[in-house]
C-alpha cells in the first residue's frame, strides 16, 4: 500500500470514529425513542464481535488446530469469568502450548 | 471531581489497554512499520474498529467506502454511549470541551464516567483518558517494535489475544441474555457463510463483517426487544 492511500484510510477511519463520538455527544440530549433500533444497537456491539472472530480465529495461526483449541479455551475462560486480560492470557497460552511447544516434543 | 481523580480511576483501564493494544501492535507490524501503526492507536481510541480496519487495509480489494461503512457499524455504539454521557455531564462541560473530550467516549472510560454519582466535569473526564490513552498507544507502539524482534513462535501466540479479548467480551453476555446468544450465533452462521459458501466468496472482509453483523442485529431487534428501560451500564465489560 501507498503512503497516500495508508494516509486516505486513516482519515476516514479516524474522521467517522471521531464523528460517532462527537456529533452526538454535542448536539442530542435526550433518549432514542425507538425501542426497534434501541433493541438493535444493543445487539451490534456482539454480533459484530463474534462476526469478526469466528471463522477468522481459526487462521490467525500457524495451525488450524491451535486456532480451535485457543476458541475453545477462550471461552471456558470466559466461563470462569477471568475477564479481558486473563481470558487473552489464556488463549495465548493455548496456542503457545500447540504450536511452539507439542512440535517440539515430537521431533 | 478533580483531574487527579480522573487520572488515578484511569489508571486500571490504561493497564489493560496497555495490553489489548500490544496485539494489535503486532497484528499491525505485519503490514505497516511500528510509526504508522501507533499513529492508528492515536487517532482512534478503538478495539474493534482498529482491527477490523486493519483488516481492509490489508485487504488488496479493500476500499475507503468499504472503510467507512465497516467503521461507522462496529463504531456506532459510541453514539450511544456519547447521547447517555451527555445527560451525565456537569452543566459548564460546553460544546468547545465535548469536542475537545470525545476521543475519550470508549466502552470502558464511558462506563467509568456514567457510574460516577455526582455529574461528569470536564476536568474529572480528561484526567480519565489520560493513562488509558497512553496506554493505548505505547502498547502499541511496544507491540509493533515487539512484532520485529521476538521470536516467531511468542508473536504467533500473541496473534489471538485480540480474539480472546473479544471472546472475553462476548460469552458472558451470551450467559447472561438467551436474545444475546441468538444473535451471534446468527452472526457466526453468517460468517461461516461467507468463509466457506463459493457464491459469497467474493465479498470483502469488511463488508462481510457489516452484513452478518446488520442481519443478526436486525433480527434479535425485530424478534428479541429490549425491555422498555435501558440500563446505561449495560455496556460495562466492552473493550475499547
């Protein structure tokens, strides 16, 4: 990627995050009456989320199975309530565990 | 509600952003030298909106509409929590300082501020940003350097803190709400979707993310309302 363009993609990003912020924040005082897209905004933080981690989880290592295994123990993790933190630890860990150390141990 | 105030009740959100963002730093270096990826984490202020942003810009089809849109989506929640902040706010946090401040509207500085019982003040709110806005971009920053210099096996293990944070975020709402649960699995069978099914492999990452988020979202709005009375600390727990 160019520079100009690198340049061009961080003011629309940096420019619409910074409107969704401010704009509302100087011109509405009171509450969305629509209890529809109140409903809506409430869901799109987590569908968004999980939209972006499953499938993509599963490839963002070197091996597909420590991408499940780092799912799957991310969520038991969550169970547990370790929060944001502890939760990432875990899943790091995970595929530390599969991919750097399991090879090893078969070689 | 003093600045120092603010500063010292930021102090454990600027740690963990300190951590979340050292992932994105590394996820960042695969692409862009450690300047540039810091200076994202500058202008942003944002989880979810960074990565999938990155994603486009290292998507050789990604495009600027493309950016805006995904932006807009996955972002439009701090609308929400900027409209509930601004019935927080002391009377003399004026336009000029809400313009000035609003970088600071994140999941977790947001809910800090609105769980305060006396109203928000302009000073209490920017000393509140401080550490996690440091935090946020020098763990990127370290991240990026990082991404450079430690071994190929600890950077690949790093790759899927994100993902756990955003795992961390989303299962115990899926506990705590059936509706919730609903909607992303909806979310998830439509990323299946688009991973695997030939005729839909043609749209981009972004896009696709936007359209399994509109779909699910839609539906739990249009099968699962929300009570009537919005709690505003129903969005605790998010990260930035």
């Amino acid at each position: 990627m160019s520079l100009r363009d690198y340049f061009v993609f961080l003011t629309v990003m940096a420019g619409v995050t910074y409107l969704l912020r401010a704009v509302p924040f100087i011109l509405l005082k009171g509450k969305i009456k629509s209890r529809f897209w109140r409903s809506f905004l409430a869901y799109v933080p987590y569908t968004v989320l999980a939209a972006m981690t499953v499938p993509a989880i599963f490839y963002s290592t070197d091996s597909k199975t420590s991408g499940v295994c780092a799912l799957v123990t991310a969520v038991v993790a969550s169970f547990c309530r370790l929060g944001l933190v502890g939760v990432a630890v875990v899943a790091c860990c995970t595929v530390l565990c599969i991919d750097g150390l399991l090879p090893m141990l078969f070689l | 509600m003093k600045f120092t105030k603010g500063v010292k009740d930021g102090l454990p959100i600027g740690l963990g952003y300190f951590a979340v963002s050292f992932s994105f730093g590394i996820a960042g270096s695969k692409f862009f030298s450690w300047a540039l990826v810091t200076l994202i984490s500058m202008t942003n202020l944002t989880s979810a909106g960074q990565f999938a942003g990155l994603q486009i810009m290292a998507d050789a089809a990604g495009t600027f509409i493309e950016m805006a849109i995904a932006t807009f989506f996955i972002n439009l929640r701090y609308s929400l929590m900027a409209i509930s902040l601004s019935q927080k706010v002391a009377p003399n946090f004026g336009t000029f300082k809400r313009l000035l401040l609003a970088t600071g509207i994140t999941d977790e500085i947001y809910a800090l501020a609105v769980s305060q019982a006396s109203p928000v003040t302009a000073r209490y709110f920017a000393g509140l940003m401080v550490l996690p806005y440091i935090g946020w971009s020098s763990g990127t920053l370290c991240g990026a350097v990082c991404g450079e210099i430690l071994p190929a096996v600890v950077t690949n293990a790093l790759g899927v803190a994100l993902y756990g944070m955003f795992v961390a975020i989303v299962v115990p709402q899926m506990k705590a709400s059936r509706p919730t649960l609903v909607a992303v699995l909806i979310a998830i069978a439509c990323s299946f979707a688009f991973k695997f099914v030939p005729a839909l492999s043609g749209v981009t990452v972004g896009f696709a993310i936007i359209i399994c988020a509109l779909v699910a979202s839609l539906l739990g709005a249009a099968f699962f309302p929300i009570k009537d009375e919005p709690d505003d600390n129903s969005e605790q727990g998010e990260a930035a």
